[in-house]
C-alpha cells in the first residue's frame, strides 16, 4: 500500500454524512454558546456588587446557564434578591410582580456567582 493511501486510513469517520454539521446548527439554533471567560475589570465589578448586595435589592443579572459542560446559553433575570449564600457562592433572585424573565422563569432562580456575567443593582424607588 502506498504512503499516500495509507494515511488516509487515520481520517476522522462520520458514519452519517454531514452529523457533525447538523448538530452545529442547531446548537446554533438553540442559542448555544461557549462559556466565556470574563475580563479581571469585569469580574472585580461583579464581585464588587456582590459584596454590596443584600436581599431586597432589585438587580438585573446577566448569567451563563450551562446545559452542558462546555456549553449553554445566556439568561436575563429582573427581580429582587431573595437570598444569598457565601457558602455555595449563590444568589437567589424572583423576578419582579410576579413577571416572568426573558426565558419564562416565574419561581426563585438560584444563580451560581461564578456564573454572573454581569450584575446592575438599581436605586430603590421613591
């Protein structure tokens, strides 16, 4: 067998032609990203309104919500703060009169701080 024909025997195999194609756009599709990893500025901002927060705040938090080790999608929540644990690193946040967020989330959403991706803590209104 020449040289030639035989590194061909190593190329990857698709049993089915064009899966791996497919299964990129729907990711796509779904909205899937990578996680990214955050800027040092971005993350000392963050940990700086962590560090400030308290329940009852009224926040918009910016988060990564995995679905699956590598990949997920960006969520948006409006609410208040209902808890927070420096323990397991989270914040608890309901969205605010009962609304749902942008992905139909009605209940207590339990976000992990490592991932927030951005946090704004609004003034109280008058």
């Amino acid at each position: 067998m020449p040289a030639s024909q035989r590194a061909k025997q190593f190329l990857p195999f698709d049993a089915v032609a064009g899966l791996r194609q497919a299964l990129k756009m729907k990711e796509h599709e779904m909205g899937l990203i990578t996680r990214k990893e955050l800027s040092e500025e971005t993350a000392e901002d963050i940990n700086e309104t962590l560090g400030i927060l308290k329940p009852g705040d009224h926040v918009s938090v910016a988060y990564f919500r995995e679905s699956s080790q590598e990949e997920g999608e960006m969520a948006l929540i409006i609410g208040k703060v209902v808890g927070m644990s420096e323990s397991s690193r989270t914040v608890t946040v309901i969205p605010d009169d009962g609304e749902s967020d942008m992905h139909g989330f009605t209940a207590e959403t339990v976000i992990k701080t490592d991932d927030i991706m951005s946090i704004d803590l609004f003034a109280e209104e008058l």
